[in-house]
C-alpha cells in the first residue's frame, strides 16, 4: 500500500463518519 492510498484511506474514513454523524444529528434534533 503506497502512502497516498493510505491517505485517501484515511480520509475517505474520515468523510464517511463525519457523514454519518450529521445524519444521526439531523435525525436526532427533528425527533426521530
């Protein structure tokens, strides 16, 4: 695995949870 894989990995990871915890935010703060 080269370092910028890595990286994208890392940041792709990133972006996904980051996704995720708005939506669980939105979810959350319209009552659901």
């Amino acid at each position: 695995m080269t370092a910028k894989s890595l990286a994208t990995g890392v940041v792709g990871d990133a972006a996904i949870s980051a996704a995720a915890a708005a939506e669980t935010s939105a979810a959350f703060a319209s009552g659901r």
